[in-house]
C-alpha cells in the first residue's frame, strides 16, 4: 500500500484565527525531503520519484513535477546557483537545474555517483563551492 503524504502551509501570523491557518499545498507519495532555498523563493518536495517545484514569492503556489529515475531519498539547494541537489536511493545525487526562466520545463540535469547505499542527506556550504553528504551505511 502507498503512503500519501500530505504538505500543509502554516500560517504563524498573529490575528488569523486557527481554524484558518493550515492550508493543504501538495499531496505526494512517500515524501522523503522538503527545501527551501536559501533566499525563501523556492520550495522543493520529493515524493517517490518526483520533484516538485514551486516558487514561493507569488500569491498562488504552482508546483512543476519532475521525475526521477529513482526514489528521491533527499534535498539542498545549492545557495548561489539555481540548482537543487537530490539524493536517492542508489547512492546517486542529481544536480536540478530547474530554478531560473530558461530551465523550468526542460531542466539540465547532472548525476554524481561514488557509492552503493542510500544518500540519507546533502548539505552546501554557505558559499556553495562544497557539497556534502551522508550515505546509509
């Protein structure tokens, strides 16, 4: 059976009356990873093998789905670059070039692959020139 998770914005803000605050975003299978970019523009959600996009600066959030060749196990976005890291469950991690204009409905991509186990997490360094991560052992 196929777990669906449930992503809900919630609203922190003073004087919204808590029935109000919860909103239903996305609705996904298995979700493994949820981002924000550095600067609070981007949203990115993994699900299976899908990741979903959606900038955060507009009144109504639409979410782009791309797809994965594998479970997605894990997100960063790199700080500098409109790029997304997605780890998964062979191992591999694949840079998203999905964040600017030009690259939204075919994004480049590139896959990094130097072990056998799950990618369990990825982290940049602040200024972006290193990436790390932590395989499942």
């Amino acid at each position: 059976k196929t777990t669906v998770s449930v992503v809900h914005r919630y609203n922190m803000r003073g004087g919204v009356p808590p029935q109000k605050r919860a909103t239903t975003l996305l609705k996904t299978s298995k979700c493994a990873g949820i981002a924000i970019s550095e600067n609070g523009n981007w949203l990115a959600i993994s699900g299976r093998k899908k990741l979903h996009v959606a900038r955060l600066n507009v009144s109504e959030l639409e979410f782009k789905t791309y797809y994965s060749e594998e479970a997605i196990s894990c997100l960063a976005f790199h700080p500098t670059e409109p790029c997304i890291a997605a780890g998964d469950e062979r191992g591999r991690i694949t840079l998203w070039y999905c964040l600017s204009a030009n690259d939204v409905n075919d994004p480049i991509t590139s896959v990094l692959h130097w072990h056998a186990h799950k990618v369990n997490h990825l982290t940049f360094t602040a200024d972006g020139t290193l990436l790390f991560q932590f395989p499942r052992l």
